[in-house]
C-alpha cells in the first residue's frame, strides 16, 4: 500500500491526493475482532451476540468482527455448544481463522463464558493468524465442579447434559462427545481428572508441559480474564480468574498464583503475569449480565488496541 502510493506521487500530484485520502485509514485500520459465544448461544442472536457484534461496530468504526458459527446453521452452532467435542471444534475454529484472509495480520478475541477457554485454546494450539488479546468474559479457565443453571431456551438439552454428566463426567464415551464434562473438573478425584478430561487436562497441561503451548499462549499481548463477582452460573466463580477449589476439597479456594500451575510456570502465566499481560477485572453482576456502559469502559480499550 504504502510502496504503491509512494510510486504513484511520482508520477502525479492528484494519485499523491487519493493516496493522502486513502492510505492513513488503510494503514490504522482497526484490528479484527473474532466472538466466540458461550453455552446455549449461538453465532448470531440478535438479544446476545448480534447486539455485541453491532456495540462494538458502533464504538470502533471501520471493525472487521467475526462471529464464530460452530457448524452451519444456528440451532447446529447451539448444539455443538453442548454435544459437539470441543477439541474438534477449536480444530474447526482453527480452520476458519487460517482461511479469514481480513484475521492475516492478527486479531483480538473475546470468549464469552465457555468460549473463553476454547479461545484459549485457540490461542494455545494455533499460533497463525496471530492472536493478540485475548479477552475471556466470565470463562472458566480451570473447569466446573458443578452444573447449577443452564442458559439459552432449551430446557431439553440441559436435563440431557445433566443426565450425562451424573451419568459419569469421566466415562470415556460420555467425555467423546459432551462439552461441559471435558471441561469437568473434579477436586476430590484430581488424579481422575487429569487423566480423564479430554480437554481442560490438555490445554492446563496437567500431565505433561507442551512447550508449544506455553510459548504460543506468552505470545499474547495481553490475556483479560472477566469474573462476575455474583455469578450463580459457575461454580466456584474463580475459575473466571483462573482460581479452583484446593486440590482435595470441594469448598476451600486457591487463587492462581497460589496453584502449581503458576508455581511451576507450566504454561507461562506466571511470566506474563511479571510481565503484566495478565489483566483481571470484575463485573459485579451474575454470569455476562454487564451492561453497556460496563463493556465499553473495561473492554472496548483492549478491542481498540
Ligand atoms: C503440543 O502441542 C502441539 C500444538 O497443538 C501439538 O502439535 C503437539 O503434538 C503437542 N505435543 C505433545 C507432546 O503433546
Ligand atoms: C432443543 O434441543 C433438542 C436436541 O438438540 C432439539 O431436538 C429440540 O428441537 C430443541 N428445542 C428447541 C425449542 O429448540
Ligand atoms: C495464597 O497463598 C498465600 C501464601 O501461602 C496465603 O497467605 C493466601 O491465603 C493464599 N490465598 C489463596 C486465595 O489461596
């Protein structure tokens, strides 16, 4: 852009005018922003995601914002946020943003509840296009040890879930296929866990430390993790912040920094926290019930960056 345009002023003063119009907003063009939504949502509800995808086209003018369809209609992309196995879905998200040729120089994410830790995952395992923020509204970065409402309109599903999930959330059947047992996590039965989750266990490097995915996760700019400080949704809530219950019991917390996940460094969290690319922040309402005015204070300034 910017060698076409210096050529072109050689040649004539009114191509020098076009390029002098043209160019600055070409070369400050605001980062894409990719959605991923949360449990019973899907790509496009004009009440969820529709309204954030318009919010953030109002306040950040000329941004290229992609919400991720899992699957290739709405009621398909509501169901795979329940029976659809998430690491292939994160391997189908892969595919989409590799194939976005707009995401080429980089993009911020922005996961809502579930959808904040499969973008992490993202982030973790596909390192290109390059994600630069990552901002994970009310995500639970170290699983769920409980499964007390449901959202979205369809009470069906959710009995269907809960079914399973007393069923046995470590059943290797029942952890091929249904989303919230792979991101389960069960404090009384860690050994259990690490060995059976397909997912959380992976992408938490529970069992062994992939390099790749802590090199790739440090890549970030900044990792903005949101946790509703009243939510009645998640439980325990800290794992918004990456925070869970002590290994062994069911009702005493720990905060991050105080797990061997941080202790030991094993996915670079520790790092970029010195580094201070971890940002914590609070909505002191239940799961994602932030307001307009919320969004556009605390989150807004990491989408325009
Ligand atoms: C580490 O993660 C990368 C990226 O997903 C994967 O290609 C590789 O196989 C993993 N290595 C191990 C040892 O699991
Ligand atoms: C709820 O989900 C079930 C299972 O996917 C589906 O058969 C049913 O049509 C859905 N109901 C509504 C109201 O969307
Ligand atoms: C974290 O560890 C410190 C020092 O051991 C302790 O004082 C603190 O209470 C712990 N906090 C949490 C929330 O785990």
């Amino acid at each position: 852009m910017t060698i076409t345009c210096t050529k072109m002023a050689s040649y004539m003063l009114v191509s020098f005018v076009v390029c002098g119009l043209f160019a600055p907003s070409a070369l400050t063009s605001p980062t894409p922003l990719v959605i991923w939504h949360g449990m019973g949502d899907s790509c496009c509800n004009p009440l969820s995601m529709g309204s954030i995808k318009s919010m953030v086209e109002e306040q950040v003018k000329g941004i290229y914002v992609r919400s991720l369809e899992i699957g290739s209609n709405i009621i398909e992309d509501t169901e795979n946020g329940f029976l659809m196995n998430v690491n292939k879905q994160v391997t189908m998200v892969c595919d989409k943003l590799a194939k976005d040729t707009k995401l080429a120089n980089g993009y911020n994410a922005i996961g809502f509840s579930q959808g904040g830790q499969f973008l992490r995952a993202v982030a973790q395992r596909c390192p290109n296009p390059p994600m630069l923020n990552l901002i994970s509204v009310g995500g639970q970065h170290q699983g769920v040890y409980g499964f007390p409402h449901c959202p979205g309109d369809n009470s069906t599903l959710c009995d269907y879930v809960r079914k399973l999930l007393n069923l046995g959330a470590y059943n290797s059947y029942v952890q091929s296929f249904l989303v919230q047992a792979e991101y389960w996590h069960d404090p009384l039965n860690e050994e259990e866990y690490k060995k059976a989750s397909i997912f959380l266990a992976d992408i938490n490097q529970e069992n062994v430390v992939n390099q790749t995915y802590k090199t790739n996760l440090m890549k970030l700019k900044k990792f903005v993790m949101v946790m509703f400080t009243e939510d009645t949704m998640v439980e325990p809530r800290e794992s918004e912040w990456f925070g869970f219950y002590k290994p062994g019991s069911g009702t005493e917390l720990q905060d991050l920094r105080n797990t061997t996940l941080y202790t030991e460094d094993r996915l670079g969290l520790k790092e970029m926290d010195s580094q201070g690319k971890l940002v914590f922040l609070t909505s002191d309402t239940d799961h994602l019930q932030f307001s307009k005015e919320w969004f556009t204070k605390n989150l807004i300034p990491y989408i325009k960056e």
